[in-house]
C-alpha cells in the first residue's frame, strides 16, 4: 500500500516516521491523541481521488486533515489509518470579470481568499472561524465551523455556491450547477435535492472536499463596534434578539462567564456592524435603541478593542487559560439561551471545589447565528498535569450531556456527541443509510458517526 | 537550556497553526506538521511525554529549521520555537544523533577556530593594510565570514570609520568564531568555551563599544553572550546601528551620488532576533541618489535567505532552492543591486543572484563607496 501511495503522491510525500504520526494525532483540541498509520501530502485534487482508490482497495480508513485547527478532534484518528493533510491544495481561482464568486481548493486558507478578493475590491462574507489565519476552507465546510459574521450571513453553508468531493471510491462529484460538465460553481440549489448540504459538517464521513465556490460580495465602506453591560441573562439574550430581528449586527457575541472586567454586570454583548457610511450609522442608532430598551449600559471603547484583534485576542485568553482545551458548543433558540446558560453555570457551582484544586478554568459565551444562538463552553486545563487533562475530557462529555439533553443541538459529531446524534432514532437511521450509501466500506473517517 | 526546563513553554502552544501558511520557508517546500513550528512544538511535547525518542530520522528533520524565527513572529502566544528547539539539538548533539556535516563543522572550529576550517593565518591578510591596534575603546569583531570570505566588507567597516574619526582595534588572531552556529547546533560546550574566550579578549582589549557587521555575530554578542555569561562592560552595536548614530552627528559625508534602485534584504538575526530595521533604511535613504525599493516580503516578514551555512550540504535541493525564491523576490521588482546586512546573507544569496544579474552585497560597502572611500568594490 505504501508504495502505491508513493507512487501517487512521491515517495516524499509520504510519512510513517514516528514522529510525525505523533504530530498529526492532535488537532487543536484536547481530544487524547491517537496515532495515524501514515500520512499523505497531496497537492492535486487528483491526487486525493488516487489515494481514496488505494485506500478503497485495502479497506483502511481516511482520515481527512485541513489545518488541523479544529477543537472537536474531526482530524484526530478514532482508528488508524490514512490521514490526507489537505493543506497542499492551494489554488483559488476568481473567473469571472467581476469576481461574484471564488473557486478555492480546500487547503487554501481563509486569510488568503479575503487577500485576493480585496484586491478586486469584494470580499466573503463570513471571514473564518476563531483560527482565520491557518484554518484551511475545506476543513471549517467539513466541520461547519463558526465564523466571524454569523449574525448578518448565518451558518457556513449559506455561502456556498458548489462543492467538489471526492469520494470514499475515489470518483469526483460537482454538487449543484457544476454538476453539469458544462456549468461553473455559481448556484447551489438546482438538479434535486441539495447535495451540497450533505458534506457541510459531515466531518469527512461522506467525502473528502477539494473544492468550494463561495459567494462574494463587495467590499464594506464602513465598520462600527459596540460593547455593552446587562445585569441580567434575560436582557442580554433580549438585546440579543433584538439585533436579530432587525438583522442588524453583522457579528455578535456575549460574554456570560467570564465577563472581561472592562465590561463588568452579569452579562457583556459586543457587536460589530458593517455596511455604506450611512448604513452603518442607521444601524448603529437603531441598535443603541434595542440595547437601551433591554437595559444595557454602554461600554466605549470595549467593542472596538475586541473586533479590532478579533482572532488574537481569543487566541491569547484561550492560550492564558489552558493552555489545554476543548469545547461544547451548540444551537438553541436566542431567547432560551438564559436558561440553558443558569444550568451550565450550576454545573460548574457543583464541581467548583474540584475545577479549582485542577487549575480547570471554564468560560461561557454566545454568538448569534442569524436565528438562533450557539452556545460554546470552553473548559481549559494544563494538560502538563495528566489528572486534570483526564478530567477535563470526562467534564467535557458530562456537559455535552446536559447540553444536548436540554435542547441544544451540536455542530459538531465524532468524539463529543455523536453518542448522543444516535439517539435520534430516525435522524441517526438516515444518516447512516447515506453513509452506507456513499461509504459502504466504512473507510471515510470511521468512528465518527 | 535543557528540554525539560522549557516544560512550560512547550505546553504554552495551543496548536492555532498560525505558525504555518506563508510563515515557514521549510514548512512551504516540504509540507509536513513536523517541518515547521507547531509540529517542532508538538514533537518537544512528545519527547518530554516520553511518547517519542531522539533518533536519528528525527535530527534530520530537527536540523532543517533555520531558526529563522518567522514563526515566533506570528505566534499569539509567544512561543520560544527558536529556543525549544536549540534544547532538543542539544539533546540530539549529546547523543551523537547529529548530522555528521554539523560534527564536521565542529571540528573546524575546535582546530582552526572558524566554521569555515580555514587556517587561523589567513584570518588577519585583510587587515595588512591598516596597522590596527589590539586594544581601543572602539572595537570591530569582524566575523569569520567577513575575516576569510569577504574581506573588502572588512577593508570598507575600517575605512569608513577611519573617514570617520574613529581609531578601531581589532583581536587580530585571537578572535575565535563567536559561537553562534554551536549554540545553533546543539554543541553548547563549544560554544561557551568560544564565548568565554572571546569575552576575556574583548575585555582585556579595553573596549566600551564592539562593533560587527555581521548579523549572527551581533545577536551572539547582545544576546547570547550576556544569557549565558551575565552583563557586559561593553555595548554591542551592529555596523547599522553606529552608521546611524555617526550620521546624525554629521560625521560621515557622502561625497558621491549613487544612481541606483536597490533593494534591502533584512537578515534574520539583525532583524527578527534583533530589532533592527530602520537603521539600514535611514542609511540607505541618507545615500544621495539611491532609490530604495522594498520586496513584498520585508521587515518582520522577511524571507529567510535559506540560513545554516550547512544547510546546503545537509539538504542540498532545500540548501539550493531557499536562496532562490529570495532572489526572485528581488529580481521581480527589476532591481540590479540588493543589499543586506549580513556577510552569510551575501554568501548565500550571491549563488542565485549571479544567474539572475544581480549583484548582492553587504551594506557598508555602499556607504564606502558614496564617501569615496573604498571605490566600487562589490566587484
């Protein structure tokens, strides 16, 4: 097998040194490692379909790798096998004169595609998940990562225009308009039912992504920042709503535990709007109104400090912190987030005594998701210290529980919830059966689902 | 510093990758985690885990880091890669696990007192023409490179400062390599015995000022030498940084025009480990008619020239390529000259300039030949 892999990708390309399978079996997260059998580099799309055949034909699992940025352990192998970094698939193509969408392959980085576009005066919509600037495009579409403009744009896949996948067999799918050999990745929803849909947040159980078009738009004039102080969870999460309601916010998040000292109260919003001068500054009133209306003292400054270093800034606490970490997060509707935070925040009451003699900090925050809000809960530890990293792992799964079991529902499967997905009789059955459809052999990064 | 004292440091990494896109020259041609800093990161972590053990696959890999400290640049975290990995090469140099070309190199020093092995008689036939005293208040560390490969860069240093009112001594035969490619190699007890030798030279020299126009002998000198041996009785000051000072006491005067767009390369270790950009700048721009132009790739983005004076033995195709995309860099933006400020830069970046019709030298021969006191001599 190995040497058929090499054949594919040069012998140069190829590694079963101990030491980098040791480096590809973390991803960001604190998930336990697990060590792969090789690793393969490619740099052609092609290339990803021939090791997909080879992998097919020993039967051994694939585990597709972006950037490996992630928290939710998506790269990190449940069994040993192939794992395919993706990060040589770096072309981005613009091919239209006006540049209305972008062809990137999935090893390009989020950072680089908003480099390019600027130059042609557009932008992305939604800028990149908290690690923008190593997070790779086809590893935060197969994770469904969060993204810097949720609140205006929504969800990753309301940007995309096609995909490209490669499958379990090694055969190559255009999903939407470019189905048609003839077409280009401009329209996601024509030939059926929405097929594109199927590998957004598959984790890479379905397919391998090699190719996303996404949609551009042009460059905003304007930008505004806000910060303000609530003394209660049920005005924040109003002021919330309110900012969802007008479509006003084009990012949003709150800060529940901890609340950053500048902020103070029980709860912090900040917000960020974006638009034309004058855009900006209807927006800015308008939301000055719904912040007054729930309550809400204003913080100056605090905003425009936080969007400013919007990536370093989470960075840097979450590095302070841990520097080990991992993370429960999903979506729920905005106005019941008070209840579902006052039980996390009861959970962690319950295990102060133990969190702390661990050196196990958490943190409790929101982000607003055009109609809906996603609830991450961080849990950090030293993972020098083997009891506290043990702990973690086991707060992590107990959290998920109470989660899940209390209305949220994950963006994530694999280690942290899929448990818990199949549970849902007949969601989890149809799940599978396309799975076995598309991955009869179960190769495309088995243990996942 | 051992491994296990930078525990800490280690853990510190949260594995963000922001050390990996555009950042690592090695990262960029060979691809794997393992090649650049969150993977250099990642693989301490196992060694201290015990989970993995120095061999000699893993020197190899470890020994491809340039340590050209890009990667701490864009770290959010401050990560001490350069310094972590300078621990595990001690480790691997300990265990015999290093590449035998940085066993060789050490044995050079250890005889001739120069990574280059040539005879310590050689050192000193740039100076011939000067009569330089052994001990001054100003001193010039010229460098191995500067002493055997370029010494024209050497003849310029004493003639512009000469031009300049300044009596510079120099330690002559008794100047040894300042260390910095032991320390960069693992060999810490080479290192030192040469830090310790030289600081006692420069110490009986008299010296309140040690200049160098070399890159890696000024971080030796400002930071390696004061970590490991305590304050210093003397300042260290890179050519640049003295450059500029004498020019803004209008000692130095540029008699000629130098019609020419250059551009400047910023040596890793003059300017990452450093600091120091503005000062070649602020030179180059006070050189009537010279026209700077700046590579997309500039300051704290600097590419690396490709480093290791060994890395062209060890790795060959890396050791051939890195230098070449540098000099791309250059040749795109149309220039005939590119400047640096470092005599390992020049030599690395001399190879593939000469292909592309560019002539690459160090900063002071410029500046000697606008006052007229050294000719055109990159030639």
């Amino acid at each position: 097998m190995y040497s058929l892999l090499a054949g594919i990708v040069g012998p140069e390309n190829v590694s079963r040194e101990d030491f980098e399978l040791w480096c590809y079996s973390r991803d960001a997260g604190s998930v336990f490692p697990q060590l792969p059998e090789c690793v393969v580099t490619p740099k052609s799309k092609k290339q990803v379909a021939e090791v997909l055949k080879v992998a097919d034909r020993y039967k051994k699992p694939v585990i597709p790798r972006g950037a490996g940025s992630s928290m939710c352990g998506a790269p990190v192998p449940l069994k040993r096998g192939i794992v395919i970094d993706l990060t040589g698939l770096k072309r981005i193509k613009i091919q239209d004169e006006g540049g209305l969408f972008v062809r990137a392959e999935a090893g390009v980085i989020w950072t680089e595609i908003i480099e390019v576009l600027k130059q042609r005066g557009r932008g992305i919509g939604l800028e990149g998940p908290w690690s923008a600037p190593s997070a790779t495009v086809g590893g935060s579409i197969a994770v469904g990562a969060i993204c810097m403009g949720t609140a205006k744009y929504g969800g990753l896949g309301t940007q995309i225009l096609g995909l490209e996948v490669a499958l379990a067999d090694g055969s190559i799918v255009k999903t939407g308009s470019a189905a048609n050999p003839k077409n280009e990745m401009v329209m996601r929803d024509c030939n059926g039912a929405d097929l594109t849909g199927l590998f957004i947040g598959s984790h890479g159980t379905l397919g391998i992504i090699t190719e996303v078009s996404l949609k551009t738009y042009p460059l905003h004039q304007a930008e505004a920042y806000y910060a303000y102080s609530f003394e209660s969870l049920e005005d924040a999460a109003k002021a919330v709503y309110g900012l969802a309601k007008d479509e006003i916010a084009f990012d949003c998040r709150m800060f529940v535990y901890p609340v950053p000292e500048e902020i103070g109260g029980r709860a912090g919003v900040v917000y960020m709007l974006k638009g034309s001068t004058s855009q900006v500054q209807e927006l800015g009133e308008k939301s000055k109104k719904i912040m007054r209306l729930a309550h809400g003292k204003n913080i100056p400054k605090f905003g425009e400090q936080y969007y400013k270093g919007r990536f370093t800034a989470r960075v840097k606490a979450f590095g302070e912190a841990g520097p080990g970490w991992l993370e429960v997060a999903g979506y729920i509707p905005i106005l019941r987030y008070p209840d579902i935070a006052k039980e996390i925040i009861n959970f962690w009451e319950k295990r102060e005594e133990e969190a702390k003699k661990l050196n196990v900090k958490w943190s409790l925050g929101a982000l607003l998701e055009t109609h809906s809000i996603n609830i991450p809960v961080a849990i950090f530890c030293n993972e020098v210290k083997r009891e506290a990293w043990q702990r973690i792992n086991n707060y992590w799964h107990e959290l998920a529980e109470l989660m899940y079991e209390g209305g949220v529902s994950p963006y994530w499967i694999g280690h942290i919830s899929s448990h818990i997905v199949k549970r849902w009789g007949s969601y989890y059955q149809l799940y599978k059966r396309i799975k076995k459809t598309l991955d009869p052999d179960n190769t495309l990064n088995p243990g996942m689902l | 510093m051992k491994l296990k004292d930078l525990t800490e440091e280690v853990y510190k990494c949260i594995r963000c990758g922001w050390c990996r896109e555009k950042v690592c020259p090695i990262r960029e041609e060979l691809g794997f985690e393992s090649t650049y800093a969150r993977g250099i990161v990642l693989t301490a972590r196992g060694l201290l885990e015990k989970q993995l053990n120095y061999s000699t696959r893993l020197a190899n890999r470890m020994y491809l880091c340039l340590e050209c400290a890009n990667c701490m640049e864009h770290c959010p975290l401050d990560v001490d890669v350069v310094g972590i990995m300078n621990a595990m090469r001690q480790d691997l140099a300990k265990a015999g696990l290093a590449p035998e070309i940085f066993k060789q190199v050490d044995l050079y020093v250890d005889s001739t007192k120069n990574p280059l092995g040539i005879e310590r008689s050689e050192m000193v036939k740039w100076s011939e023409d000067f009569n330089l005293p052994r001990k001054g208040k100003v001193l010039f560390f010229v460098g191995c490179y500067s002493s055997y490969k370029f010494p024209k860069t050497a003849r310029a240093t004493v003639r512009i400062l000469h031009q300049a009112g300044i009596d510079v001594a120099y330690l002559a035969e008794e100047e040894w390599c300042c260390g910095i490619a032991q320390y960069i190699d693992g060999s810490a007890d080479l290192a030192k015995r040469l830090m310790v030798h030289n600081l006692g030279e420069i110490k009986n020299s008299g010296a309140k000022k040690v200049v160098t126009t070399c890159a890696g002998c000024y971080t030796s000198l400002k930071h390696e030498y004061p970590k490991r041996m305590g304050e210093l009785p003397f300042q260290v000051l890179h050519i640049t940084e003295l450059l500029e000072d004498l020019i803004n006491e209008g000692k130095i005067d540029f008699k000629n025009k130098i019609k020419k767009r250059v551009t400047y390369h910023d040596p890793c270790h003059l300017g990452r480990h450093s600091g120091l950009y503005d000062e070649p700048r602020k030179i180059l721009n006070h050189i009537p008619g010279l026209q700077l132009v700046e590579m997309p790739r500039n300051r704290e983005n600097t590419r690396c020239c490709g480093g290791e004076l060994v890395l062209i033995n060890v790795f060959p195709e890396l050791g051939k390529k890195l230098p070449e995309i540098r000099v791309d860099e250059a040749a795109n933006l149309g220039v005939n000259d590119l400047v640096t400020s470092c005599p390992l830069c020049v030599s690395n970046l001399r190879i593939p300039a000469k292909k592309r019709k560019i002539k690459v030298y160090d900063l002071p021969l410029l500046v000697a030949e606008a006052m007229g006191v050294d000719g055109k001599c990159w030639r």
